[in-house]
C-alpha cells in the first residue's frame, strides 16, 4: 500500500493479525481456566459422592474406581477442549480474515479518493450495521466529493471559455488605445464598461449557481402571497421591457394560497426568467407571467410565457445546462451570461420544486413552468 504522495507505507501489524492474536489469547485462556477448574473440583467431588453412597467394600477399589475417573475425565476433558479450541481458532480466522478484508478495502478506497479518484465504491460488507453504514457513508463521502470536483472543474471550464470574449474586447481596445488608433472617447469608455459588467456579472452568476448545485445556498423561509412576489418581479424589470417596447402581462386570480418559499431567490427566479423572455421576444411582442394553484395536488406554479423566437424541440433538453445557447452569437449579442436558466433551475430545486420548458416551436414563444409541492 502506498500513502497519497505515492511513498511506501511501512508495514505493521494489521487489524487482522492483532484481532486474531486477541481471540487466540481468549480462547487459550478459556481452555486453561477450564482445565484446571475440572482437575482442582471434579476428583474431589467425586470422592465425596463415592463416600456418600458407600461404594467399594475396600480401600483399594476405591482408589481404582477414582483412578479410572481421573483417567477417563483427563482423557474426555481433553479431546472435548481440543476440539472446542479448533473449532474456536476455525471460527476466529474465517471472522478475522473476513474484518480485514473489509477494513482494507476501505483502506485501499480512501487511498483512491486521496489521489484523487472518486469513483471508487465499497460494498457493504455484511458484517452488522456498523460497518454496513460505514460503507455507505464513505460511499456518500465519495459521491459528494465526486460531485464537488466535477463542479469546480466544470467552473474553471466555463469561467475561461466564457472570460475569453470580453478579455479579448477589453486587450484589443487597451492595444489600440495605447498605439493611437482609438481615442478614450464617449462610445469606447461605454463599450469597456459593458465588457467590465459583464465580467463582474458572469462572477457572481457563476458562484450562485455553483452554490446552489452543491446544496449550499441558504434559504429564508417565509410565508409569501402570490401577488406580492409576481409584483414585485414585475416592477423590477417594466423599465426594460417598456424600453424594448415588450407588452408585459399579469394573470392571477384571487385568491390564491400564500407560499412557502425564500422571496429573495423566487424572485431572483422570476426575475431571471422575464429577463430570458424579453430577450428573445422581439418589440410589440408580449410576456405573460401568471400564478395558479391545482386543485387536485394542491401545488402551487408559476409561469412565464413570451410571443418570441421559441425554441427547436432539440433544443429543450439542455436549456437548463449552464452556458448552453440556442444560437451562440445571438444570445451573446444579447448580453446573457449563459446560465441564467441554470441559476433558476438550481433554486427552484432548492425549495423542492421543479421548473420545466415547453414551446411549440421556433417562432412560436415559450413557457416557463416553475411548480412549487404544497407545504
């Protein structure tokens, strides 16, 4: 076995070996002690009960009689010890062999997670449910530190290929600033703010997200009504949408059970689906966002529907992935960061819910379903 830095363990004594000593030294112990309590108690005993009942008329044949019992008890009292301590050592390597075997395949894993590969996995070993919840936790521990790296490898695939654009348009204009082909004028500080913004804007996009994949994004449960959170989602994008000349429209009938949710990140939610849905809808065209309840399920859902591009059944599948686009240079040129639907996704998750996307083709806008189980 070697340690995670690839050196040479030196080798001691296993577990195996010092549970099989331990037994060993019990079981030798148990044979001692019953051995001498039968040769200290069992010839005395049986004097007394050959004087009790009077047996043997003479000195002689009761000393035989004694003779013969010590013989035939020594002789009976020793197969049935030596068998008892095969059996014993038997059942005390089979149970050792089997413990250390469990321990170091636990070992070897451990060592495999320590250089880095997770997907090792340890099978319950049936030895009772200790060690049955041992394994499955080390297989939990795995599984969740599989998980982590795939995310921070994942971050730092998406951090560079989408810090490439705006680095680049920030080094080219720097360059032509600094050879006199470009001036500081009103046009180039707007166009260096915007890459900036959008850098600063794909950091923080990139931590929520990551966060709320790995379970860690903390949640303010509160009591919420319906109309107040799609209000309030509403006020925070009308300048955009009036801006774009965007219809935006409410529908929620009253009244409508309050919901148990985090307002800041449902509306965060909302908010990153109405900023979606009015960039791919284009000016006169309209974004409804509604709020129902089901009678028969009791789940609450939230939804936002738009007139605009819509989106290929092919393309349905992956929306929520991070960074993925329909149309690449379009969506850029629109200015989303990539995983605005994948930072939904996550919280809508967080509070146990589940969002879904539908659209009946291009051209033809689509939905956005977020439905909330009945608390």
């Amino acid at each position: 076995m070697r340690s995670p830095a690839g050196q040479p363990i030196p080798l001691r004594r296993g577990l195996a070996g010092r549970l099989l000593l331990a037994q060993t030294l019990v079981v030798l112990t148990g044979t001692a002690t019953a051995w001498l309590v039968a040769v200290a108690v069992g010839p005395a005993l049986f004097h007394k009960h050959l004087a009790e009942a009077n047996f043997g008329s003479t000195s002689a044949q009761t000393l035989h009689t004694e003779e013969a019992y010590q013989s035939a008890n020594a002789l009976s009292l020793s197969l049935a010890l030596l068998a008892a301590l095969i059996a014993a050592m038997a059942v005390n390597v089979y149970v050792t062999r089997r413990i250390g075997r469990s321990v170091a395949t636990i070992a070897d894993a451990a060592s495999n997670v320590a250089q880095g590969r997770y997907g090792v996995t340890v099978p319950p070993p049936g030895l009772g449910a200790e060690f049955d919840a041992l394994a499955l936790g080390f297989n939990q521990m795995a599984g969740q530190l599989a998980t982590v790296e795939r995310t921070r490898s994942r971050l730092l695939a998406d951090l560079g290929h989408e810090m490439r654009t705006p680095l680049a348009t920030l080094e080219a204009y720097l360059e032509a600033l600094e050879d006199g082909v470009a001036t500081l004028d009103a046009s180039t500080v707007s166009l260096l703010r915007s890459q900036t913004r959008r850098l600063a804007r794909l950091s923080e996009d990139i931590g929520v997200v990551s966060r709320a994949e790995e379970g860690q994004v903390g949640l303010d449960m509160r009591l919420v009504q319906p109309v107040s959170l799609v209000t309030a989602a509403v006020a925070s994008v009308a300048e955009s949408y009036r801006a774009k000349g965007v219809h935006l429209l409410t529908q929620i009938p009253t009244p409508l059970p309050g919901l148990q949710l985090d307002p800041d990140r449902m509306g965060q939610v909302l908010g990153n689906l109405l900023d979606n849905a009015l960039r791919h809808t284009p000016p006169g065209g309209t974004v409804t966002i509604s709020a129902t309840t089901s009678p028969r399920t009791g789940a609450s859902e939230l939804s936002v529907s738009d007139t605009g591009e819509g989106i290929p059944a092919e393309h349905l599948a992956h929306l929520f992935e991070r960074f993925y686009r329909v149309d690449a240079a379009r969506n850029r040129d629109h200015g989303g960061s990539g995983i605005g639907l994948a930072i939904a996704k996550a919280l809508v998750e967080a509070h146990d819910g589940e969002l879904t996307a539908t659209s009946p083709g291009p051209g033809q806008g689509s939905t956005f379903r977020i439905l909330l189980p009945r608390r």
